[in-house]
C-alpha cells in the first residue's frame, strides 16, 4: 500500500541555500563593528597582549578578577556574577553567571595563538659582518612565505629578580624592521632551489650590520647588538633564556578588494573569534542561563602545555564560582548540561585552487559563520563530532536569530583535515561544535576574511550565548 502523500505547502523551498551576508545587513553596522577589530588586530600580535588588552576592557565594563573576590561567609550571596580569571597570562576565562546556575552555561572558546618565529633561547650569533637571530617556527608554516617580509620585535623579558621587561620594535612607522633575507632568483638555478629546501634551521633573522665604534674585531656587530639592547632595555645576553621574544609580520591589518569587502592581516586564525566571542560576550543582555568565554594559548601546536585547551583551568574556575555564590553543584555534571561553541576559522573556497574542496560541503566567503560538525583528517581521526540533536538546536538558535550560516567540512576527505580545541572540551561531556568565519590564505602572514563574515560571526555568537538551553 503505497504512503499518502503529504500536501505540498506554498512558497516553502525544501533546498537549503546559504544566504549572502551583503544583501541582508547594513553597511555602517559592518563598518563600524570592523573599525575596532581591526584596532585589535595591529594592537594585539601575541597572546598576552591580546589577555592585556581583554582584561582592560573587561574592567571597564565593570568585570571583577575572581582571584580578588572573597569567599563569602555569611549574608546573601550574589545570584548575579561577572567576572574573568586570567592564569600565565596566556588563558582567559570571563564568565555572566545568572541564575539558576544548575542550568548549565553557554560557552564559546577560541584561541589567541597563531603561528609565528620564535627567537631561540641564545638567538644571537655573528655571521660574515651580519648579527643573525636564530629562530624556531612556531605552528604550521609555509616557510617560504616568510622570506623578505617585515618583521616587527614582540615580546616579554623576565630577569631573574622577577622584573619584565617588555620589547616592542617595528610598529611604529619610525621603528626599524627585521627580516630573513631570500636568495635573488639570479643565483637560484641549481638543482636544489632554495624555495624547495629551506630548512626551519635557516630561518635565521637579519638583526644589526653595524659595530657602533666597538673596537673588537671579533663579532664586534653582536656585541654592539648587545650592547644596545642593554642600554635601551636594561637585558643581557642571559636574560634572553628567560625572555618569550616573537617575530611576527610588520604589517597593518587593510582592506582587501577594491571594493574594501575584505580584511588582510596577520592573526585571524584564531583572533577573529576571539575578538567576536569576547564583544559577543559583553552584549549578552538577559541571557536563558550563564554565559562565558574561554580563550586559550597553545592550539596550533596541538593544546598541550597547561595553558592549552587540555588543562581543564575553566572548569577550575567554575568550581571557584560556585563556591562564592553558594552553590552545592558537581561542576562536572554542570558541564553534561552546558554547551558550547567551538570558535575557529575554516578554509575558505579559494577561486584560484578550487580542486581541494568538495565544494557542495565547502564554506565561501560572504555567506555568515560556518558550523563543521567535525574536523580532523582522512576517518575522522583525531576529531569530535558534534551530535545531530545539538546541531538541530544550534540550526534552530541560528535560524529563529536571522543568523546566515553555512555547513562546512576542512577540504577534501583524503585531502584535507586539521584540529581544533572542540575535542578536548568534549572530553568533559560538553556539547560542543566547531563554529566560526571561512579564511583565505590561512596560516599565511597575510589571511583573509570577509569583512560581512566577522560581522556575522559576532551576531551567531551572542544569540547562542544569549538563547541556547540544554538539549538534555
């Protein structure tokens, strides 16, 4: 007996069709959002500073640091709580607490990491009349990609009296800029090109060229290198093994496209949703229960370390939290009921090497935030998969929030493949799903995202936050 068939409603299209970002929001608002993004983006090219300048902005909007508030004895404790905690200046948790804190919280989390060069413990060395900054790559790079590109100086000196020292150089238009120096295509005709073989034991930085009247013949330019570096910062040679010294592009973030529609700079993976997550965060306006941030160091090279998404620093924090507003609660059975937003970027379709995607299951630029139900490489291997139940009511956040959104896969199946933070928060029993803007040219010194992508992105971030509930 053949089924009845159901009636065919009007004006209802049964295709799904991702929606372009343009045609749907105003200009100014994009604009306006991307203005201090991009202030972000040149103020911020480490992780502590992008921790420093969150915390500042946090206190401003009148966020109080959980370590300085007292475990209250007696009285009425708060139903009501912002606050952040920040460990190794390098994690940040920020959290709304609103009642009835049993109800679980909506997180969305991001990494403030790229990849970069890091100056080695002892970096200086003289070489044929050059002082030269040996380096080792941080995350996955291009080496090529690093070549005669400026670089800018970034970082913190800690001496053995417990005093920093902070190094900033190339950011200013009058600062001078460092680089590896490439070999001119002239002499660049062997059989073993230098573009194929450049090895991460080259990558070795042009610092100084000048003896500065240093009478000793014998690497005389690194010991006026040194000399300098001691009467600007007040550091020796030694202090260098205790100092986080990073190279990152001297370049300011600018719009892309002669239509100014896109954003170039360094950082978007995964400052983008960071800095989205963070603004979404301190516009959560009455949400269904507690809301936060996580933001963590250490991604790209696979979350170790205990500032990485693998120690469990957020979930300390919480147990923190209900011990101040008097909550007799099992974190870990909080997290069964909470929920969050795995924030990082996907790849983009790239019109000029379209043969890596499936480009029926590939995010494009324009169209709003991308959810990957699961990242990882060729199997599924080293990936969390999001259950279908919490990606129907992501859809159904998204959808009743006029979110334009897109589903999304990380390249081809035996192709493409990467990692993000979701699998180690799902080891909690958090729901938790990738969810963030499509990047051309990631990992590169110079990424690119749609201007109308960061917007949207900031816009699905707080209605989740803001509208979620538990799925159990």
């Amino acid at each position: 007996m053949a089924l009845p068939r159901r009636k065919k409603e009007s004006n209802i299209s049964f295709e799904f069709v991702p929606r372009n970002v343009w045609k749907l929001r105003k200009r100014e608002d994009i604009e306006t959002y991307i203005g201090g993004y991009k202030h972000f983006l040149q103020e911020c090219k480490t992780v502590r500073e992008a921790i420093e300048y969150f915390v500042k902005m946090l206190e401003t909007r009148g966020f109080k640091r959980l370590s300085k508030l007292p475990i209250r004895g007696r009285g009425r404790p708060p139903t009501k709580l912002d606050v952040y905690e920040v460990y190794k200046n390098k994690t940040l948790v920020a959290f709304r607490i609103r009642p009835p804190f049993v109800k679980g919280i909506n997180l969305v989390a991001a990494h403030l990491d790229s990849p970069k060069l890091d100056l080695k413990p002892m970096p200086i060395a003289e070489k044929e009349g050059f002082a030269i900054g040996k380096t080792h790559y941080y995350g996955g790079i291009k080496k090529y990609q690093w070549f005669n590109l400026p670089l800018a100086v970034h970082g913190t000196v800690v001496k053995t009296d417990g005093s920093t020292v902070k190094v900033r150089i190339g950011e200013d238009p009058s600062d001078p800029v460092v680089l590896i120096t490439d070999l001119l295509p002239h002499l660049d005709r062997r059989d073993d090109p230098v573009q194929k073989l450049f090895k991460g034991e080259d990558l070795n930085v042009i610092l100084a060229s000048d003896t500065l009247g240093q009478k000793d013949e014998k690497e005389a330019v690194k010991k006026a290198l040194l000399t300098l570096l001691n009467e600007k910062y007040g550091i020796t040679e030694e202090d260098l093994v205790s100092a986080e010294i990073e190279l990152v592009p001297a370049l300011q973030p600018k719009d892309v496209g002669i239509d100014a529609s896109m954003v170039g700079a360094y950082g978007h993976d995964d400052r983008v949703c960071a800095y989205t997550g963070f603004t979404a965060l301190l516009e959560t306006n009455n949400p269904v229960r507690s809301a936060g941030l996580v933001l963590l160091d250490r991604e790209e090279i696979g979350s170790d370390g205990n500032t990485g998404a693998k120690h469990l620093f957020w979930m300390k924090t919480l147990k923190k939290v209900a011990r101040i507003i008097k909550k007799d609660v099992d974190v870990e059975e909080l997290t069964e009921v909470s929920a969050m937003l795995s924030g990082d970027v996907s790849a983009g379709v790239n019109p000029i090497f379209t043969d890596v995607h499936d480009l029926a299951n590939a995010p494009r630029l324009n169209y709003g935030i991308a959810i990957l139900r699961y990242t990882g490489s060729g199997g599924k291997y080293s990936t969390n998969e999001a259950h279908a139940e919490f990606v129907a009511a992501v859809r159904r956040i998204f959808n009743e929030s006029d979110i334009c959104w897109q589903p999304a896969e990380f390249g081809k199946v035996d192709q493409g493949g990467g990692g993000t933070v979701a699998k180690f928060f799902a080891e909690t029993g958090i729901d938790v799903i990738d969810a963030g803007p499509p990047l051309l040219g990631m990992h590169s010194p110079f990424e690119i995202v749609s201007k109308a992508d960061v917007y949207e992105t900031h816009r699905a971030y707080r209605a989740f936050l803001e509208k979620f509930e538990s799925t159990r």
